[in-house]
C-alpha cells in the first residue's frame, strides 16, 4: 500500500520565535556582557537560555514514507513504526498520543493545538494514514477517524 510521503514539523512560527529569542540572548550577553568577576552560574544559564529552546523547537519532526514508515522524533527519543500500527489516537496537553497495536505508546508535540490559520494539522497526519489515500469523502473531521478506523479521544475521555 502506498502512502502520501509527509513530513510535519514544528510549526515555522514557533521555530522562528525560538531561534529569535536565542539571538535575543545574544545581543543581550553582546550589549552588556560578562564582567570577569562574576561567578560562573551567569555564563552557564546563558548557555541553557541560548541552546535549549531552540533544541526543543527543531528538534521533534514526523515523517511518514510512501511505504508506510513512520518516524516519530521527539525531544530525546524517536520511535519508528509502520503507519497500519497506529490504533488509537488521542489529544492530550502535550500533543497526540499514537497508541500502537502493541500498546505502546508514543507523544509527539507536533500536533499540539497552536495558533493556525486552517484546519488543525491533526487531521491532515489522519488523512495521511488512511488505507485509502486518495481523499475522505466526507467533510466532516470526525469521519476521517471513523474511516481509518482509528479511536480519537480528547483529553476528558482518557483514564490512564
């Protein structure tokens, strides 16, 4: 079976925010910058502040081949799976948690519920797992699910 090859990502907004706030850092250390008697703590939460966001924003990423692999990378793990694995999806504070015929599970921040100008990103990452790639026939979000085949749970309905 062959698979639309997708690639999702942080959105670029939040990318761009982050990668802007370390140069922020920067010019900040740049304009005032460190006397020589200061302790060391300054110089290594400058280091954090200017490193890790940006870590953090470009860092995860999915990426879903025309064979059906799908790569799930996240802040420190990644996991690949095949995309007919996936049997349950749920939105969750941190993101969409893919439940795996396995029962594992894995979270990823990529689809999160941030600020987008169309439909939520989610729903696109469904459509791409569908059997039949060529399109829903339905304009309703909800019957992508159903016609995957998928369970969809928000943050309410789950116990664990």
């Amino acid at each position: 079976m062959r698979y639309p090859a997708r690639t999702w990502r942080v959105r670029a907004w939040i990318r761009a925010l982050t990668v802007l706030q370390s140069f922020g850092w920067l010019a900040l250390v740049w304009s005032l910058g460190f006397r020589a008697d200061e302790d060391v703590w300054p110089i290594v939460g400058f280091v954090i502040f200017a490193t890790v966001p940006p870590f953090l924003a470009l860092r995860p990423v999915v990426k879903l081949r025309a064979d059906g692999e799908l790569l799930l990378r996240g802040w420190t793990s990644q996991r690949r799976a095949n995309a007919g694995q996936v049997r349950r999806l749920a939105m969750t504070q941190f993101g969409l948690k893919l439940t795996f015929d396995d029962r594992t599970r894995y979270t990823t921040v990529i689809f999160q519920a941030t600020r987008s100008f169309g439909p939520p990103r989610v729903l696109d990452f469904v459509d791409a797992l569908r059997r039949d790639p060529g399109g829903s026939k339905s304009f309703d979000p909800l019957d992508l699910f159903r016609e995957r085949d998928l369970e969809i749970y928000c943050r309410e309905d789950l116990d664990d």
